[in-house]
C-alpha cells in the first residue's frame, strides 16, 4: 500500500539535475576542480551546448551552493562547494530514503542482486564487508 511510504518529492532535496551534475562532472574533473566558464564548454563533446546555457547553469548551481564564484582577471572563476564523494553520498541517502524507506540493506541487496556478481566477486564482497 502506497500510502504507508514516506514520499519526499526528491525535487525538494539538494538533487542536481542532468544537466547540472554534467556541469559539475567538468568542473570536478578540470586540472586545479576549478575553472572558467569557458573551460568547462571546452570539455563538452560536439554539438557543444551554448556558452550562456554554461554560464546560466553555472549561476543555478551557485545558486543550490553547489559552487562558489570569484572574480579573476574580470571573469568569474568557479569551485564547487562540495566534492564528488560529498555529493554521491548525499544523492545515495536521498535514494536511500526515496526507494528503499531508510533501510541500508534494503539498498545494499537491491544491488547485489541487480549485478549479477560472479562467485569470486561475491566473495570479495563479503571480505569487504567483514573488514570495514
């Protein structure tokens, strides 16, 4: 029965979109996790999105406090706020919650059982989990 499911709509949570996260996939991946702009159209593949379309996502997301800006040399310089591992921890707990109501091993079985692990990648599991 639905209605016994805790439902947070998970647009209301600090969840990026495509489009943002693809914006912050460059910008993590950039020499210093930092950069212009122009530095992350230059990582797109073609047809290359338009430079204000960067430059409008790149306001959204220091907008979410994903990023921060800075100005430098008269252009804004971007960082992220929070690194990839911050991020897929908090994306995690949101699917956590959403799909599995707050059960860890729930969502730990769920995958287990999707990826069809061989025998010996079962076993590493298993050490793995024995040892953290």
């Amino acid at each position: 029965m639905l209605s016994k499911f805790k439902r947070t709509p998970m647009k209301d949570k600090k969840i990026l979109t495509n489009s943002e996260f693809q914006i912050m996939h460059h910008l993590w991946n950039l020499p210093h996790q930092s950069g212009y702009a122009g530095d992350i159209l230059k990582c797109y593949e073609e047809p290359k999105p338009a430079y204000t379309t960067i430059a409008t996502f790149l306001k959204i997301l220091v907008q979410k406090g994903f990023i921060k800006s800075t100005k430098k040399d008269g252009k804004i310089f971007y960082t992220p706020r929070i690194t990839r591992a911050q991020y897929a921890e908090i994306a995690l707990g949101e699917i956590k919650t959403y799909y599995f109501e707050d059960s860890k091993m729930d969502m730990l079985l769920f995958f287990v059982r999707q990826s069809n692990l061989s025998q010996e990648e079962k076993e590493q599991l298993i050490q793995s989990i024995q040892n953290a």
